[in-house]
C-alpha cells in the first residue's frame, strides 16, 4: 500500500457517532420534504387547469410521478441509515463493489484494483448505494476530470481509496463531509448517501478518513476488516437489488 493510500491522524477519522447534530439533519428533511411535496402539489394543480390537453396531463403527472418516487427513495435512505431494519451481511469483494460502482460515470476513472480480492463482510444494498453515491458525490462538479478507484490488502484490513482531481476541500468541508444534506465545493446534494458510507464502516467495524489529495483533489478511505472465511459469491456487473421502505 502507497503511503498516500493510509489513513492518517491529521485527516481526522469520521465516525457516525460524531454526527449528532440532530437539529440539523431534521431542517434536511423538513427541507427535502417540502421540495419534493412543493412539486407534487404544484404539478397536481397545473394538470388539473390544463385537464382538457391530455398532453399537458400526462407532462404533470410525469411529474408528480417523479417527485413520488424521490420521496420513497428519501425514506428508505432514511429507514437504512436509522437501523430501522438489520440489515443481513454475506462476504463480498471489494473489487466487485468497485466495477459496479464505476461502470456508469462520464467522468474518467482509472482502476487501481488488488490482485489479492479484498473481502469484507458487508450488506450488498448498502454497500453498492453508499458506495455509488459517494463516487457519484466526487465526479458532479466541472472541476473533476478523473477518478482514482484503489483496493490493498494490508494485514488483515480490506482498503478502499477513492481520489479525485477536483478542487481541494476547505477544512470546513472536510468536517461536514459525511453529514447527511450537506453541500460542498458546489457539488450537489446527496442527502444520506454520504452518511450511508460512514454507517457501512462503522456496523462493519470499520472506519472513514476523508482528506485533501495532493496537488489537489479531495482522497477517500474507506478501512474495513478482511473476512477470511469464504470467497465471494458475487461476480462483477452484479446488479442493485431493488429494496423498498
């Protein structure tokens, strides 16, 4: 493993117990909540004035539709990231959840993948959205042309590091980085997928460290511990299982 590949203590390690700022994640909700009901009933009374042009009709209610299905998906971030449900855990590679993760970006990304497949004992649904956001969270903004993917195997922990080539996060950025609803360096809101990820570290007895990627750029590492027992049984292009609220 690279030297810039290990955690470090300046980086500061980010665990869910440090996100308590309970005021803050309800104004979130409150916030998206309103955004997606404002749609609803907007496009609800555009079609009913509109009720005599199918066309028109079929516009809103496309709309409507829409706006639904991002509240469902808001509430089962939600559901996911309280522990409503236990969640059930099989081994699971690394390099799988990385191909996955990585096989529908624009931006360039580089593959930096272990010989050596790092397993680790993760729940498949949470791993591959928490994961995919997060990718999807560093390569939404301009600044990014490319994105560093890298799995080591160092003693009996399973690296995950993600890099990218964007503008450096400020030190505030850094600290509010895995808070749910948070924005930074213009990139768009990600509700709890961020969160997700330092949720996935922290039930698998893991940890995050996010930091500054010299020149530039912002560095992500994921460290979680390697499950000797079994290979994983799941192949790469293995698709997202649907999970509902």
């Amino acid at each position: 493993m690279r030297d810039e590949d290990a955690p470090s203590v300046g980086q500061g390690i980010l665990h869910p117990e440090g996100m308590q700022a309970t005021r803050d994640v309800a104004a979130g909700i409150v916030h998206e909540i309103n955004n997606i009901l404002g749609v609803i009933i907007g496009n609800a009374h555009l079609a009913k004035k509109n009720a005599s042009d199918p066309a028109a009709i079929e516009k809103y209610m496309g709309e409507v539709r829409n706006a639904a299905e991002e509240g469902r998906e808001l509430m089962r971030d939600l559901a996911a990231f309280a522990g409503d449900n236990p969640l059930q855990t099989r081994v699971l590679s690394l390099n799988d959840l990385v191909r996955n993760a990585a096989s529908d970006l624009e931006v360039g990304i580089t593959l930096d993948l272990c010989a050596r497949d790092p397993v680790a004992r993760l729940n498949l649904w949470l791993a591959q959205d928490a994961l995919g956001r997060l990718i999807q969270f560093m390569a939404a903004t301009k600044t990014v042309a490319s994105i560093r993917l890298a799995t080591r195997v160092v003693g009996s922990a399973a690296v995950l590091t993600i890099e990218d080539d964007g503008v450096s996060p400020s030190e505030q950025d850094l600290r509010t980085i895995f808070t749910p609803f948070a924005k930074i360096d213009r990139r768009p809101n990600v509700k709890l997928g961020l969160a997700k990820m330092a949720d996935l570290a922290f039930r698998s007895a893991g940890f995050v460290t996010a930091g500054v990627r010299e020149p530039h750029g912002l560095r992500i590492v994921l460290t979680l511990p390697v499950d000797r027992d079994a290979p994983s049984g799941d192949g790469p292009g293995m698709p997202l299982p649907q999970q509902g609220v």
